[in-house]
C-alpha cells in the first residue's frame, strides 16, 4: 500500500515502554471517550452502608482499552487485580484491558474525578517505511501513582475533558494534543519524585551546555568535570532523565540543526555537515538516516526541493 511519505510495512501486535514515547518513538493514540465526574452526597443510587454505617457507592468494570483515572476529590478504595489501594486526591490510576476494578467512594462528600479512554498503537518511520505496532500491550505505567505537585497534571486533564466535551470544530485533534501533553506531564512528574532535584539541575545544565557547543566535539568526560560528578553517573542519569543517551541526545539536536539549515539556506550536505561538528559527511550521513529514516539527500529532495 503506497503512501505519499512512504509505504506501510506491517501491523502487528507488540507491548512497548511509555520511553518509546518520550523519546521519539511515536505511540498513535485514539480517545475514544471522557469524563469529568462529580458524584455528590444526594448520588445515593447504588449506594450501602458498610459496618460503620457509612455510606458507600461501588463501580466496577472490565475496559478493552486504557484508562487514565485521575482522582481531583473523594475517599475512598480501589481494587485492582486483588490488590486494594487507598483514593484521594492527587491519586493517578493506569487501568489495563481486560483487568477488572472495582471502586468502593465513601458518600459523606463529593467524589470528583477526571477519566480518558484510548488505544494506542506503536507507529515508527524508518527507511522510508510506516511500522504500525497494533495494540497487544500496555504502557509501562504502574496502576498507581500519588503524585505530588499534581497542578500542572490537573490542568492539562481538565483541558483534555473540556475539550472532549465542548466538541468545538477540530476537538478530536485538539484532544488528542492534550492527551500527548498529559503522558509527557505524567512521566515528568513521576521522574521528579524518583530523581534527586540536584541531579535534575545537572541534566538541565548539561543539556543547555550541549545546545550552546552544537558546532563542537563534547566528551562525555566534559560534561562530567562540568556538573561535578563521574561520568558514570551522569550518563545514568541522563539517560533516566530524558530517555537518551549523552551522545543519542547531541547527535539528535545536531541534526534537527541540520534540517533547519537545509531547508533554510542553499548549503550543501558537506558543509551543513562540517558547520555542527561531523568532520566526515560519511558518518555524519549515517546518524542522519539512522535517526529521521531517510538520507540527508533524500530529505534535500523530499522537503527542500519538493520532489
């Protein structure tokens, strides 16, 4: 099946990690509903008190796709898979296909929450070909997370259902932006709780460090002596990070330079090459391809000339 930026190689089924996402793998998303949900103390629809007389609402459920449910008030439990953990706010819940839960609230003030539902296909671009990795997975959230310093994860949930619900002329797109942005807010938050915030400031610099020497050669031994920790460390902790490696990070912002300057000067391949640091066109080809999935002389054609 041809295709005008390519040909379509396969669509299979296969799991991938939520880093495929966040570094530059691209998981294809489709909402296939929203919710914003208040459940107030007059809901008394399905609702017993238990052996302290309080009363009590039960939900349970079986998806075929994801869910996001994102706890904004309320008490109350969950039961996922026989193991039953607290809800409050600030609680983030990654519900699986065909995993049964069940959600016990506690009536004696309002439950609100926010909820997405999606499936998701892994869709990667190499050599010119479309690779489309149906659905046979999960992404690699854990069913619970308690965030903290949760606003921005707020806000951009309650933009996503908002967005859902209006249904204004292009929703559909615009919700499916706020959902790309809710994943990549959700693995920042998480990451700022596991990492030191020190470490994080040295990534930060680093990564400013590498912009600024684009033209140049950096050793991993220079950034190191740079942020004051071994180069061990550092690379693991950028890599935890951002999802690349030092040199897998460098080379991509070199080359997203090097499209800019081929599509905004007449240069040639040689001399782009030479003006962000790759002595050998050879090489500097190679890490090109490897990462866009055409040659430079290809995306010269393609998007520059317009062949």
């Amino acid at each position: 099946m041809e295709q005008s930026a390519g040909k379509i190689k396969s669509i299979t089924g296969a799991g991938w990690q939520m880093g495929t996402f966040m570094n530059g793998n691209n998981l294809f998303f489709k909402i296939l509903y929203c919710n914003g949900r208040n459940i107030n103390e007059d809901d008394k629809s399905s609702t017993k008190p238990n052996e302290s007389g309080k009363r009590m609402k039960k939900l349970a459920k079986q998806l075929k796709h994801h869910e996001l449910l994102y706890i904004t008030e309320g008490k109350g439990s969950i039961l996922i898979e026989q193991k039953k953990y607290p809800l409050k706010e600030g609680m983030l819940f990654y519900l699986c296909p065909d995993i049964t839960y069940n959600i016990t609230l506690e009536m004696e003030g309002p439950a609100c929450f926010l909820s997405v539902h999606f499936s998701c296909a892994l869709v990667t671009f190499n050599d010119n070909v479309w690779d489309i990795k149906g659905e046979d997975g999960n992404l690699s959230f854990q069913p619970i997370h308690e965030l903290k310093d949760y606003y921005q994860v707020e806000d951009i949930f309650k933009k996503l259902v908002d967005s859902w619900n209006k249904k204004t002329p292009g929703y559909e797109f615009v919700t499916k932006t706020f959902l790309c942005q809710l994943m990549i807010a959700i693995n920042q938050n998480i990451k700022k709780q596991n990492q030191n915030y020190s470490i994080s400031l040295k990534v930060e610099k680093v990564i400013e460090y590498l912009h600024q020497n684009i033209s140049n050669k950096v050793t991993l031994q220079e950034l190191s002596d740079l942020v004051h920790i071994s180069p061990f460390y550092l690379s693991r902790a950028f890599k935890n990070s951002t999802g690349y490696t030092v040199i897998e990070y460098f080379n991509k912002i070199k080359i997203d330079k090097a499209k800019e300057l081929m599509i905004e000067s007449d240069k040639k391949v040689k001399d782009i090459a030479q003006m962000i640091g790759f002595g050998d066109e050879f090489y500097f080809s190679r890490i090109f391809k490897k990462i866009e999935g055409i040659s430079p002389s290809e995306f010269y054609s393609k998007y520059v000339h317009g062949i």
